[in-house]
C-alpha cells in the first residue's frame, strides 16, 4: 500500500515539474506566451490548491480516501488531456488555460492528504 500511495504522489509531483518545464516552450512560438501570464498560470493553480485543499479536504474524510485519491488522479488526467488539446490547437485565448489551471490544482489538492492518510491508516 505505501508503494502505491507513493506512487501517486509521484504522479502529482510530476505534473507540477513538468508545468516548470513546459514554461519554456510556452514563450516560443506559436503560442508566445509571455512570462507574466505564465507566473499568472502558476499563482492561478497554487491558489486553487491551497483553496481546495481547505474546502475538499472534508471531502476524502467522507467518500474515503481510497475512493477520493481515485478519483483524484482521474480527475488529474483529465486536466492535463483538457492542457493538450488546447495546446496542440494553439489555442491562443487566455481563459481556457486559466481555468484548465485551476482544475488541475484542484485535482493535485487531492493527492496530499489521501496518500498520507492512505498510507498511515
């Protein structure tokens, strides 16, 4: 059990690194972005995790934490799905990123306390 709870947060971990180290192939072309909206598309997701992890933490002590890491991860993947259509459609409009960002923080907010609580009880 504590493989896979590590496992999973290894996961999340990397989808964290992976968003710094996408960074600099988001201000190149065709996207272009610049590094402003990019620390914008950091702050937007950290706040969506610290936010979430206040309001969805009840969450994991009531559907189980099996259950809510689950669907956690599920939901992760589907946020970076969500991030790869919209770049490779050079989707140049800034919303739709700023709102795949804060799902994604949401969806990382859920690996934390359910790995802990996973692996521990």
């Amino acid at each position: 059990m504590f493989l896979l709870t590590f496992l999973a947060y290894a996961v999340v971990h990397s989808v964290k690194t992976a968003n710094a180290y996408m960074k600099n192939f988001l201000n190149k072309e065709p996207w272009s972005f610049s590094p402003e909206f990019l620390g914008q598309l950091d702050l937007t997701c950290m706040l969506s995790l610290a936010f979430s992890l206040n309001f969805l933490g009840w969450v994991g002590g009531r559907v189980g934490y099996k259950v809510f890491l689950i669907i956690g991860l599920n939901f992760l993947a589907i946020c970076l799905i969500m991030l790869s259509i919209l770049l490779m459609n050079d989707v140049s409009a800034k919303w739709p990123y700023y709102l795949t960002y804060v799902l994604i923080g949401m969806a990382s907010c859920t690996a934390w306390p359910s790995c802990l609580s996973v692996s521990v009880g």
